[in-house]
C-alpha cells in the first residue's frame, strides 16, 4: 500500500480502500496483483512485438536497398546491352559492305583472268610451235627458293581457279625472293615478253617459252622481263627478275607448265612438291 502511495496511484488505492470486508480486501489485493501481472506481460508482447516490427521494418529497409542496388545494375547491364547491340549491328553494316567490296574486286580479277585468258590464247594461236618437244625435265624456275605460296587449282572456297602455283618467301640465307632471277625451265623460243603492263591487272610483266610439241612455260608478275620475242633460250638462262606487277598482292613468280596452250598442274612435272 505504501508502494501504492508513492507511486500515486490513486485509481489503486481507491480500489483497496474500497473493500467492505477483510476478505474482500484480500479478493481486491489479489485481483491487483493478477491485473498487473496481466498488464507486464501485455507490456512485455507489446514490447516483443514492437522490436518484432522495428526488426522487420529494418529488414525492408535493407532489402529494399538492396532491391535499388540490383535495380541500378540492371539498368547499367542493360545500357551495356544495348550499346553491345548497336555495335555487333554496326559490325554486321561494315561486314556487309566489306562482302560488297570484295564481290566487287572478285568479279574484276575474273574479268581480267578472262581477258589474260584470252590473250594468251591468242598469243598461242599466232605462234606455230618450234616442232618436237627439246627433251629433258624442267628445272625450277627460282633457284633456291621453294615455298609455294597458292597451289594450282580451285582456291578461295571454289571462287577461283589458279592457274599455275605461286613461287614466293626467302631462302636459306634469309633473302626474300624479290628481284631474284628467274631461269628458264627449259630451252625454247620466246613467243611472248614485254615490260609494259598495266597496274593491278592480269600477269603484269610476263614471258612465255615455246619447248616445242606444244610445251610452253609462263613466267608471271616480273619486275623486269631481260629476253624479247624470237629470242631462243637455253635451259637456265636468266629471262628475268621476280617483282609483283600486275595483279599480285607481293612479291612472287607466277608460273605455268602447258600442254597444246592448255594450263596443266606444275605437279605433274615436279612431283615434289
């Protein structure tokens, strides 16, 4: 009661002093007692559901921090995305134009390999051949030098069709091929050689040699042709000198073995290579 007193609990002790009897006063004070355990353990719930909420509450918040977070990736992944996309699209225009350009330049090297075509074929059929075969194997055409660079036959996914094989790179020594002589594979008569051309088209500066029973050799992309037509020539005499002229893309000698004025592969003369 003096608890009561100095808490001032007014409603408390009007409650007490409210009793009519002894009995009663114990029946009040023990109600009290229940009531105000009642009322801590509501405190106490109240109290556990109150840091329940502020735990949760944080937990929102935290989440939804982390929500803006992936939010913000997202949106950086997707602008990436995006500019990832504009690029490959952007890659595939000039992937486009580049097949356009080169459509372009194949069809033109197969005009001017036509027109080649068709002046050699004319050079043959103005030239009577020297007579019988002059005997013996070829010899190569470059000493010293044997990468092949493109073989004879169908190339560049069956566009194009090579002619002969293209002799380029160095030598033992390290040399590269260009303006390295270049020797008759075998004797014969000169029926085609000039030094003039024009740039980025056909051969370049080129000879051909009549061997006799419809062999002849052919020696492309020169960079200075030394023998003129009607000049006869023994085997390994220098007839020229390796260069690029014409359509080629380096320095290399283009060469063709052909029977009757029909291109044949080189293999069948060298077999080693």
């Amino acid at each position: 009661m003096r608890a009561m007193y100095l808490n001032d609990d007014a409603t408390t002790l009007g409650l007490v002093f409210g009793a009519d009897s002894y009995a009663d006063f114990l029946t009040r004070t023990e109600m009290l007692q229940r009531t105000s355990e009642h009322d801590k353990k509501m405190i106490d719930e109240m109290l556990d559901a109150k840091h329940a909420m502020e735990e949760a509450l944080a937990e929102i918040q935290e989440n939804k921090a982390q929500v803006e977070q992936d939010q913000s990736a997202l949106s950086d992944q997707k602008a990436n995305l995006n500019q990832k996309v504009q690029e490959v699209a952007k890659q595939e225009m000039q992937l486009a134009d580049l097949q356009k350009e080169f459509e372009a330049q194949k069809a033109q090297k197969l005009q001017e390999e036509k027109e080649a075509q068709a002046e050699i074929d004319r050079i043959y059929r103005e030239n009577e051949s020297i007579g019988d075969y002059v005997g013996g194997d070829f010899i190569w055409p470059v000493s010293g030098y044997r990468t092949i660079t493109s073989y004879y036959g169908w190339r560049f996914g069956g566009s194009d069709f090579h002619t002969g094989i293209d002799i380029a790179g160095r030598n033992s020594a390290g040399q590269a091929i260009f303006q390295k002589p270049i020797l008759a594979a075998n004797a014969g008569k000169v029926i085609y050689a000039s030094n003039s051309y024009t740039p980025g088209r056909g051969y370049g500066r080129y000879v051909i040699i009549d061997h006799g029973g419809g062999m002849s050799t052919l020696y492309g992309h020169q960079n200075q042709v030394y023998v003129s037509v009607g000049d006869y020539v023994e085997q390994g005499d220098v007839i020229g000198e390796v260069g690029t002229t014409g359509w080629s893309t380096g320095p290399h000698l283009h060469f063709e073995i052909r029977e009757n004025g029909k291109h044949v592969n080189p293999k069948k003369y060298f077999p080693g290579i």
